[in-house]
C-alpha cells in the first residue's frame, strides 16, 4: 500500500529511529544503547526547534505552562531569553532552582495561559508543550498566545 506522506524527511528520521532501537526484555523497554525511547522524542523535538527558531537565536520566549522546565532549560542553553509561566508556583520554583544552579537566566511568572499577563507582541516566540491535552476546550490559550 502507499501512503502519501506529508512531511516525508520526518517520517524517514523517525523510521531510522524505530529501527535502531532494541526491545529489552528484562526491562520492557525498547532501547538504543543508554538511550530510551523518550529521549528519542527528546532529541528529535530538540533538533526541530533549534531548526524552526534558527533565525530567531536570542530573541525573548514565552514558555506557556513551563512545568519543571524541560524545554525551557534547552532553550536557555541555546541562547534565548525565556520566561517561563506556569499555574504551580512549586513547579516554577523548581525551575528557577535549575536555572540558578546552570548559571542561566530567565524569567519566571505565576500565571494561567488563558489570560496571559503581557502586551500583545512582547515575545518572538510563544511555546507550549504538554499543557494544551489539559484544557477542555484548547481555543482560550491558543487564542491568547497567538
């Protein structure tokens, strides 16, 4: 059967990955060496970032719904300026103590994504990964980021 795929190169990366992984039967897990199916994702959605925001290095990011800061301590250490928001103060405390012992600075704000405490237009980029599957309805945050 052929299927037309739509973004072919991702589907070639993400095939190549499948096929070097190795289910692990002690674990459950599949594996590539040290590496677990997760960081697969990790280092993929990595990859296509710094390729989308190639143009955009240094520039001021929001990161909506930051949690523990996963993708904002990648971005920092790439060069942007994030502020990181999110409804936990425990998790925007957790961030902060990241980004404090990496020596990387940023912003962190207590806030809900529905009603974002900013003018319109002071960030170059907006992210958010994780947050959206919470809501029951996704058109408030989407709304308000864009």
């Amino acid at each position: 059967m052929k299927v037309d795929h739509k973004n072919k190169r991702s589907v070639e990366v993400f095939d190549e990955e499948w096929k070097s992984l190795r289910y692990n039967q002690t674990s459950g897990l599949y594996k590539r060496g040290s590496f677990h199916q997760v960081e697969v994702f990790k280092i993929n959605r990595q990859r296509v970032l710094l390729e989308k925001f190639e143009n955009e290095y240094g520039k001021k990011v929001l990161h909506c719904g930051c949690g523990t800061g996963q993708w904002s301590l990648f971005l920092a250490r790439e060069g942007y300026h994030v502020v990181n928001l999110d409804l936990s103060q425990t998790a925007l405390d957790i961030t902060k103590e990241k980004f404090e012992a990496e020596g990387l600075n940023g912003e962190f704000i207590y806030g809900d994504m529905t009603s974002l405490p900013f003018d319109d237009n002071d960030f170059d980029i907006i992210t958010s990964f994780g947050v959206m599957e919470h809501f029951e309805s996704i058109t408030a945050p989407m709304t308000e980021m864009f």
